[in-house]
C-alpha cells in the first residue's frame, strides 16, 4: 500500500489551527489500515522516496529491493510523484493489478493531470472501491487470493483479532493476537498452504501438533483466542498434510467446584506501610503544617534558589555545577500509630545515611548496609523504639540538590488497618485471609507474595477424556503460581487465568497452593491521583496537583473471586 505523504504536504499549510484537509488524508489511511488488519489482509507500507531508489517492475511484480507484489493498493490521496506513476503503468502493462481506494488523485508531483489517471483508472487491471470494510472485501476477495481467514462460525472475519505471517522455508509461521481486553473468540482459521500445522508456545518452548483437516488447497483448524490472548500456529509444507475431511465440532462440557473461601496463607515480603505526608521545618524555625513529602521538596528546592531547576534530572546539575544559593537545614517530623508492639520493624529511606533521625526523641543510627527494594533504599531497625500508641520519626539534614526528599516507608511483620480515606494504622496480621482483596485485610500498602493454602477432596479418579483445571476468576496480580500436592509450581500470567493440573489431583485429599504476585502500584503509587489506576504513568503523575486527592488510591490484588476446580471433557457434538 503505498503511503500518501505526499498528499499531506501538498495540502500543507503553517497555521496554529489544525487543517482539516491535511487531517482528511491522515484519518483516511489510518481507517483503511485498520480495515486491511481486520480483514486479515497482509499488506506493507510503500514509501515513495524508496520506491524511487529501489523501485521497479519485473515480470507482473511490483519490485522494492527484495519485496515482490502482486497488488499495489492506492490509498485517498491527492498526488503522487511522476516516478511513481510511470511505476503504475509499467506494472499495470505488465499484468499488475492496481486498486485505488476513496478519493482518487487528480496531480501528478503537484501539478494537474487528470488525463493521464483517467487513463490509468479505466486499465482492466485496476478496481475503484470505497473505503470501507463491505466494498473492500469484496474487490480483495476478487483481485487476490486470501492468505489467511480467520472467521466466526458465520464466516464473518473476526476484526480482534490481527496477524502477522512470516516464511521461514517450507515453514509458514502466524502469529495471532486477540486484541480485546473483554471478549474470547472461537475462530475457525483458513491457511492458504496444506501441510502438517503445529502450535508453538512461546511461554514454554513446547511445539505440539493440532488437529486439523484439509480441504482444497486449504488447511482447516478451530482455536479459541482469550482476551489479549496470543498464538503461533506453523503450517510445514514440507510434510504431510491432515486428513481430509470436515472440521468436527466439540461440545464443552464443565463440572465447576468453588473451593475454599477462607485460606490459610504466608506473606512472603515483608508487609509495608506508606508515609507520604509530614510537618516540615528549616533551619530551628517553627513547625509548618503536614504536606505530600513532594510539595516539601519542591519548596526546599526553591528555597535552595533551584527554582527553575525543580524535578530537572541530576545530570544536568552536575553538567552546569550547580550550587545552591543558601545553605540550611530542613527537617522533617511524620507520625504514625500503632496498635500493637511490633516484633520487626524497619524504617526505609532513600539514602538515610545523609540524615540524621529521631524515633520517639531518641537518636536512630543510620550506619547501615541493609536494603530493601533497592540499595539506595536503606533499612534502620526501629524494633525497639516503636511504641504502642502514637509514634513520631523526626528526620533532619543539611539540603542539597543531590539529598533525596522521597516518602518515607515502615517494612515489617505487621498489619495494616484503615482509620479513614487519609489515615492508616498499624495493627496485628489477620489468622486467615478471605477471597477478594487483600488490601481491605490488612495490606493496602503491600508489595510482594502472599501465597494461599487450602486442601480439597476428589471423590473419583478422573476418566481419560477429562481434564482438571485449577481457575483464578478475576484474580488480580501480575503472576500466579499454582501447586496441587507435590507438583511443580504452574505460572499463570495472562488469561485465561487457569492451570491444567489434571496429572496433579488425585482420589481424596489434595493440597492446594497458590502464589499471588503483586507488584509495587500500591506502595510506590501513584497513591493520590483521581483517576485511580492510570494506564499511562509518567513523573507528573505523581505530583499532578490538578487531579490530587489526599484519600489513598489502591488497586487490588488477591483471589478476588476465589477458586475454582473446573473438570472438562470434550465431546463431539451429537454424540
């Protein structure tokens, strides 16, 4: 498909109002892009300045260096250059087939000559078609030959999902991806070769064969794409093809058991707790009222006489030496409360060594070489001088540029509880945990493992067409691993969230472990922005004082909805 840029700076135009008639072509292409991947039609973009150093027609192809094309498509566009429309003509003479879509040109390196692409338009070679998917799928289907399908059981191209083919010798290699973050599809696939068709999983190396049939000059298979769901199906021309025949239908059927709702559990990290608001002060002025720990730094930045420098990267201080225009001290004052007497607690500060800190009036050393999350992050065990009650750290320094002004954060073996939307406290560690969040129970800040226990009875042994599925419904967490009895652990990081374990269970009693993987959204943050979890996150997200909100925003993690055994067995439908 060649790429109409030149359109584009044809109707070109400098003005701070956005040209509708540039966007015109823009919006044209990206429709028709997006057309062309819905219907599964492989095409490559062809730039004109390219086209003119490697561009050339050879026996009915259109030739750019080692590409070779039967079908050029046209996109709406204005003009076109005078080498690329001799390239037209020659590949039209030679048997090339053209197919202009939407607006048609009228210029030629700018300048009119609607003779010469009337000529070119009435050429038997060339189709005229809307830009639409209706009208282009069927000039497509008429002009070239598919290469793939991918349909529904109507024969409706499932739009979802898109693919990518490559030629590695007699090996025809497709990668598939459901694009949809809701929706699963049971695609039937058309491949345009015949030969033995394997799956390859990329997440374990394993190649396994897939039951396919042959029809014609094609080879026939159904597969089943979860959201955002990937495959590799690899079509060897080199070997036998399957059966011929028609593709058989299956019935699934599912026996569901929910399993525990209560589950004995072990956190693997240590839990945390956030402080990201304090008293301040500088030098031995007065105490000024709590503040985000960020709003404090930009304010000993500016004080510093920084203030065109605030959230500029280190590098380039040291690139213009810096140096601050006043010297002072600032200090910090945070307090927390706790509900019990903590047996390991420690305080975690970026760069600690270069403050000196209080705990309940009494000086903490900070000659430390422990770390935790990173070894910048340093730990001061403060086990000893936490109290039961209310607590305050008080941490002092000379400020520099190059002194971190960061939250500060409390690890340790602990829970948390929730006061109010602003307020936490620390608290004794639930005995169990329930399915849903674990953030309501006692670990809204957590970053880390948390692995669920359970045992479950199996009253049978299971028959030769079932499979047993372990199933994490709506489970937050960026990777899971499951366990039945003594098996090795099964990951899980996309869906379906679902483990095969059938060569796991067994008659009677099973042990049942998963991991839940968090990460660390709910201690690092964003922790304050309105929207809650962003999808984009960038350094202003953390400080966008426009969609500030001092309630914490959480995101969950855990069993959300439990878990389910699942037995499956197929069957042929009608039988």
């Amino acid at each position: 498909m060649l790429h109409p840029i030149g359109s584009a700076w044809a109707t070109y135009t400098p003005s701070e109002k956005p040209d509708p008639e540039l966007w015109r072509y823009h919006e044209e292409l990206v429709k028709l892009q997006s057309i062309l991947l819905e219907i599964h039609r492989d095409f490559d973009y062809g730039d004109e300045i390219i086209i003119s150093r490697h561009g050339r027609v050879e026996d009915g192809s259109f030739i750019i260096n080692k590409g070779k094309y039967r079908v050029v498509v046209v996109p709406p566009s204005l003009t076109w250059s005078e080498g690329t429309v001799e390239l037209l003509e020659k590949f039209l003479e030679s048997g090339g087939k053209v197919i202009f879509v939407g607006e048609v040109p009228s210029l030629i390196d700018g300048e009119p000559n609607e003779g010469r692409w009337q000529m070119i338009l009435s050429h038997p070679n060339v189709w005229k078609t809307e830009n639409s998917r209706k009208s282009l799928t069927e000039v497509l289907d008429e002009a070239v030959e598919r290469d793939i399908s991918i349909a529904d059981e109507d024969g409706e191209e499932i739009g979802d999902i898109l693919v990518h083919h490559r030629v590695d010798g007699s090996r025809h290699i497709y990668f598939l991806a459901n694009t949809s973050r809701t929706r699963t599809y049971e695609a039937i696939m058309k491949f345009s070769q015949v030969g033995e068709v394997t799956e390859w999983d990329l997440f374990s190396g394993d190649v396994s064969r897939v039951e396919a049939v042959t029809q014609g000059s094609q080879t026939i298979l159904r597969a089943v794409f979860h959201p955002v769901g990937s495959r590799v199906f690899v079509v060897d021309t080199s070997k036998p093809p399957h059966p011929k025949g028609t593709l058989p239908k299956y019935e699934v059927t599912e026996d569901v058991r929910k399993l525990s709702e209560k589950w004995r559990f072990k956190r693997l990290h240590l839990n945390s707790f956030v402080i990201d608001s304090c008293e301040y002060r500088f030098d031995d002025g007065r105490w000024m009222g709590k503040k985000p720990i960020w709003k404090i730094r930009h304010e000993a930045w500016r004080r510093a006489g920084f203030e065109r420098y605030v959230e500029a990267q280190p590098w380039i201080l040291i690139k213009k030496n810096v140096k601050p225009t006043r010297i002072f001290k600032l200090s910090l004052r945070a307090s927390f409360r706790s509900e019990i007497k903590p047996k390991r607690l420690f305080l975690v500060m970026e760069e600690a060594e270069k403050w000196m800190i209080r705990v309940n009036g009494v000086p903490v050393s900070v000659d430390t070489s422990r770390w935790y999350w990173d070894k910048k992050f340093r730990t001061i065990d403060l086990s000893e001088h936490v109290i039961k009650g209310e607590n305050v750290i008080e941490a002092a320094c000379t400020f520099d540029w190059n002194t971190p002004i960061e939250n500060i954060y409390l690890v340790g073996d602990f829970g948390v509880k929730r006061l109010s939307e602003t307020e936490y406290a620390i608290t004794d560690e639930p005995q169990t945990l329930s399915d849903g969040s674990w953030v309501e129970q006692g670990y809204p800040f957590y970053a880390g493992t948390m692995r669920y226990e359970t045992e479950f009875d199996f009253d049978r042994e299971l028959r030769s067409d079932e499979r047993a599925i372990v199933r994490l419904p709506e489970a937050k967490g960026t990777l899971f691993l499951v366990r039945v009895n003594d098996s090795k652990p099964i990951p899980i990081c996309w869906r379906p969230l679902e483990a095969d374990v059938t060569g796991s269970v067994r008659k009677g009693r099973n042990r049942l472990t998963i991991d839940v993987v968090s990460s660390l959204r709910n201690t690092f943050g964003p922790l304050h922005h309105k929207a809650g979890d962003l999808c984009m996150v960038g350094p202003h997200s953390f400080r966008d004082e426009e969609n500030w909100t001092d309630s914490y925003q959480l995101v969950p993690y855990g069993l959300i909805k439990g878990v389910e055994l699942v037995i499956r067995s197929l069957k042929y439908k009608g039988s």
